[in-house]
C-alpha cells in the first residue's frame, strides 16, 4: 500500500492509515470496436486504383488520475476524439502496408499522455476470396521521456 510518501507498504493495496488522499494508480480502458473506413491502402496497383474498406479496433489503456469525481468530459480521454484522429491518419493519403497504417493509428493514440499502451488492430475487408478479412495486430507503450 502507498505511504504518505508515494511509496508502497508492505501488507496491503489501499492508503495507509492516516492518509485518506493517497490512492493506488489505477488504468481504465476504453475501446473502439469495428469502424468501418474506406482507405487508400496497398501495394497492388488495382488497390491503389481505388479505396479499400478496412475494419479498426482499438483498446487504449487509460490513466485513471482521480478527477472524475466532476463528471466532466474534458477530464477524461474521448473516444470521440480517439475515432476522429483514426480517421484523421486513415484520410492522409495512400499507405503501401497495413503494418505502416496501424503504425501510425497507435502512434496518435498515444499522443495522449494518460493513455501509455495502445492495441490497434486493422483488417482489410473483402481482400482475398473466400476470406473475411486479412490484417495485423499491434501493441504499443508510450516512451517515457
């Protein structure tokens, strides 16, 4: 458990005795589950020809910071800005690689300083016959400076 001093105490998981303020750190997560965009994205020319629909999922883990006792959206991370910025890296222009694309989706996720780890799957839809989709899964940790 955490003492006055930040550190932790042996025997336990919540604030020691006499320092109410002190709290264990905590991680929320919050998720985005199948956005559907077309894309610019492939190596062929037939796929640079014309946009491809591709499939994001994306878990972020998200620093609890002890203010959402206000119920304020500015003090939390919003997906919807979370989805805006996807779909602000998916408008940017052609992508050769899927890998490159989810690259740079977690890359903006964790632009973010309270989000530390980003999951970012991205799937291409209808791209091969017989197949759902094809794509790659990605984590990440932010650098700490």
């Amino acid at each position: 458990m955490k003492d006055g001093g930040g550190a932790i105490a042996k025997g336990g998981t919540g604030p020691a005795r006499g320092d109410e303020t002190a709290r264990p750190a905590g991680t929320r997560r919050m998720f985005v589950r199948d956005l559907v965009l077309p894309c610019s994205i492939g190596v062929h020319r037939h796929e640079r020809d014309a946009p491809q629909t591709i499939r994001i999922n994306l878990d972020l883990a998200v620093e609890d910071d002890d203010v959402l006792d206000d119920d304020d959206l500015a003090n939390v991370v919003s997906y919807e800005d979370v989805v805006e910025g996807v779909r602000a890296v998916v408008g940017h222009g052609h992508v050769n690689l899927i890998e490159t694309l989810a690259e740079r989706i977690a890359e903006r996720c964790l632009e973010d300083p309270r989000v530390p780890w980003a999951r970012v799957r991205v799937e291409k839809l209808d791209v091969l016959p017989n197949v759902r989709s094809a794509g790659i899964e990605i984590e990440r940790w932010a650098r700490k400076v």
